[in-house]
C-alpha cells in the first residue's frame, strides 16, 4: 500500500511530495498532463515563500535563475521597504511558474518521489484504513492518505463532495506569450492611454520581440476547458486597444477569472486538499503559487509523522484549523486588491486615502506582512509573541539558523545549555548556542518553522513537547 498519493504535479503537488520524502514517507504524484505546462502562471515568490526555499536548500537555485526586487507598496502604490522587516529575505523573486515548477519537480524526484505523468484520477472512495483512487485506463491504487494538489477545478474535490462557496467570476481575461511587430514606442503610447480606462491590459517585453500579453476576454467562459484560440486573442486587443500591434507566433495562451472560493473543509478523513483546489481568486498580489507551497510545507510533516507513528492526537486536524483562516484572509486580501485597483469612484477615493495611510510606517509594514505571509501567526494559545509564528533566518555561531533545518525535523534552539530532549531526539535537533539576535532563553520550532514553545525550564518544556512531537 502507498503511504501518501499526491493528486497533481504543480508546485504545490511537488513540494508536498518532498517535504513527505525528508521523512521517509513513500510519496507517489498522479499528474494528469504528461508534460510540464509552459503557462506562466505565477511570476515569482514572497518572502515567506522564499524562506521556505532557504530552510530546504533550495535558495540557490531559484536565485540563479530569478530576480530579486525590493518588497514594499501595495496594489500598485508605492511605498518604500519596511523598516526593522521581520525577515532576512526582504524581497519578492521574480522567476516565471515553469522554472518553480521545475525546481520542485527536480527536488522531490531527488528524494525519491514517484511521479507518474498521463494518470488522471477518476474516482476516489474511502475507508478507516485507507483510500483507494480509481484511473483513468481503469487501474486501481490504494493508498493511506490522498491529498489533492490539482488545482482550482480539483476533481478530488468535487468527488468528495466538498462545498467551494464564494463569488462566481464577474470578469475573464486572456493571457499569453506572443511576439510583437509594433515598436516600443507605439506600445507604450497605446497602453498609456488604454489603461486610463482599463487596467487588465499590458504588454511586457520578455526579449527578443517576444512578450506577455494581457486583455480582457470578450465574457466570462462557461467552462475552463475550452482553450483560447489566437484569434480570439487579436479579436479582443482590437477591441482593447483597437491593434493587435502585429501579434504572431504564440508560445501559449490562457484564461482566468476574477472568481474567489474557498473548500469549506481541507479534510474529509483520510483525503486533503492543498492549493487551488482548496481556495481560487484573482491573481492580483500573486497569492496563489505561495499560498499552495505553504499550505504543502503545513500538511507534509503533519502527514509524515502520522504515518511514522509519533504523530499526537489529532494534529491532522491542525492542518485545516491553521491553514482555513490564512486561506480566507488571502481571499480577502485579494478582494481588496482588486477593488483598488478599478477605476469607479468609490475605488479611487479609497486608493487616495490607502496612498496617505502608506505614508505611516505601521500601516507599510503591516500591509508588506499581510502581503509577503511573513505576519502569520497560528493560534497557539496565549503566550510570548513568537509563539505560532515562523522564525526568521538568524546568525548561529554554528551558521546560519535555516542552514539547520534542511531535513524538515523539530528544532530546539537553545540559549541555557542546560535543557534535554532525551525520548524525542529522533525527531527533534537541539542546538546550543548562545546568538544574540534572539531574546528568549529558548525555544522549540515546529517542522516548519513556527516557534511551538518559548521558555527555559525543563519540565515546562517536556509538558509541551508531546503537544507536536507526540510522546517520547
């Protein structure tokens, strides 16, 4: 039997995978495309995201092949970086979604993950002891746990039956990669004076004649699985900007919409969801990508402990209780994105006064938080203020603090030299070190970086340690 299947091989659907590998825990990935897509969905990574990348070694890589720019502003108003930003990482990564996705399909592929592209899941039912998932060609597979990473229009989802309440889209636009015979001149002439009027409209030079297109589709689609066809693409810049501004050579081409919803359960017994197939809306903020990558890093570990057998009681359900309200926080973000960013004259006036409240240092940084994830903090009950949220990257005298937490395992950072973890050592590092960018005598990190304990005495410590990392 399969210990977990992974419905979907987007990033969210990879880096779940390998997070379960870090753990030993047998991962198989169902892809239903047999090729990677070219669609640049996402177009980078917010701090948290990033950080992530750093505590799983992965940094580099995107940085080789992204580019950084400084974080801050909001909806398009600018503001400057946030001073005193609770982040070693105060920058957004540009780098388009087929390089992430690559990334992370090469990542967990080095860990061992099975990835199986052209399967396409069918059918899904469960039992107490596991859930079998029905294929296309008419196979069968069993496994203990299946997650469905498989984007907005989840087929695991609607075969559980799960509700997806929210706002229906109200506005499609088409998007795609293309080449341009108009000057650079003309181009910016035309969208200067088109985007007075309307916003969803741009072209970015990419290279070599070759840009990213966008325009408002001519109505909302029925259906997503109908593909844009180039010449409805002319037809709408036309339309837009009355050119085409010589369009040709397509590389590919894309529909969203403005749609926003949210699974009102990320679990039914032993199926989860992760990503888009837990929560859509507009691209606005590029939310989607990160949100999915840290919903997988939340469930992997949680997960792969259960199956280990170390697992406390009911720490699977944690995973819907954190990550529901920062999915339903997303989507409000992103409502309000979208609302400053229209041209009716309620929404300007609101922008005006957003562009004065900027100005205050709190409001900045506040907003950057929201925007980059790095403000999250679970509930963990009352307590210090780290506790619930991640820890930022900090100097060790034995390096860096994310360069520890490669293998996703609990770790106890502690300042006193005189705490134990005696029963939990198979799970939990202990580092002593006495850096003096931290304040608390000690704490104690989750897998994925939330600080789950802050104390220094040994018996307060072992009380709570059972409460993550099960008994000793």
């Amino acid at each position: 039997m399969i210990d977990v299947i992974v419905a979907g091989g987007g990033p969210t659907g990879m880096m779940l995978a390998a997070e379960l590998r870090l753990h030993g825990v047998q991962a198989v990935v169902l892809e239903r495309d047999i090729e990677p897509t070219k669609v640049v969905r996402s177009l980078g990574l917010h701090a948290r995201s990033i950080e992530i990348m750093d505590q799983r070694g992965l940094l580099d890589r995107f940085l080789a092949l992204g580019q950084t720019y400084p974080v801050g502003g909001f909806a398009g108003i600018p503001a400057p970086v946030p001073e005193h930003l609770d982040t070693a990482h105060p920058y957004i990564l540009g780098i388009p979604q087929p390089l992430t996705d690559q990334i992370l399909t090469d990542h967990a592929t080095e860990l061992g993950a099975d990835i199986r592209r052209g399967t396409e899941v069918v059918g899904v039912s469960q039992d107490d002891h596991a859930v079998t998932v029905d294929l296309a060609d008419g196979t069968h597979l069993r496994a203990r746990y299946l997650v469905g990473c498989d984007g907005g229009r989840s087929t695991v989802r609607k075969l559980l039956d799960v509700a997806f309440p929210g706002e229906p889209s109200q506005a499609d636009t088409l998007l795609g990669e293309m080449e341009l015979t108009a000057s650079p001149e003309t181009l910016t002439e035309v969208m200067t004076e088109v985007r007075k009027t309307q916003l969803r409209f741009g072209a970015m030079p990419l290279g070599d004649g070759l840009y990213r297109v966008l325009t408002p589709a001519a109505e909302v689609s029925e259906t997503r699985s109908t593909p844009t066809t180039f010449d409805e693409f002319t037809q709408q810049l036309i339309a837009t900007a009355g050119t085409d501004f010589g369009a040709h050579s397509p590389r590919w081409l894309s529909r969203f919409g403005d749609g926003t919803r949210q699974a009102d359960q990320y679990r039914v017994g032993r199926v989860f969801l992760a990503g888009d197939a837990a929560h859509i809306h507009p691209p606005a903020g590029g939310q989607g990508l990160n949100l999915g990558i840290q919903d997988a890093v939340n469930l992997g570990w949680k997960l792969a402990a259960t199956i280990n057998g170390w697992a406390p009681p009911n720490l699977l359900d944690t995973y819907h209780a954190e990550r529901h309200p920062v999915g339903a926080e997303v989507l409000d973000l992103t409502r309000a994105l979208m609302h400053l960013m229209s041209l009716d004259p309620g929404a300007r006036a609101v922008r005006t006064l957003m562009t004065h409240l900027m100005t205050f240092g709190d409001v900045n940084r506040y907003l950057t938080e929201r925007m980059t994830a790095i403000g999250i903090r679970y509930d963990f009950g009352e307590g210090d203020p780290l506790l619930g949220r991640r820890l930022r990257d900090i100097a060790l005298k034995q390096g860096r603090l994310y360069d520890r937490m490669r293998q996703g395992r609990g770790l106890l950072l502690d300042r006193t030299g005189h705490l134990s973890l005696d029963g939990w050592t198979d799970r939990i590092d202990h580092i002593t070190d006495t850096t003096e960018e931290l304040d608390a005598p000690a704490l104690l990190l989750r897998p994925d970086g939330h600080v789950a304990w802050v104390g220094e005495n040994q018996q307060d410590l072992l009380t709570h340690l059972p409460d993550w990392f099960g008994p000793a």
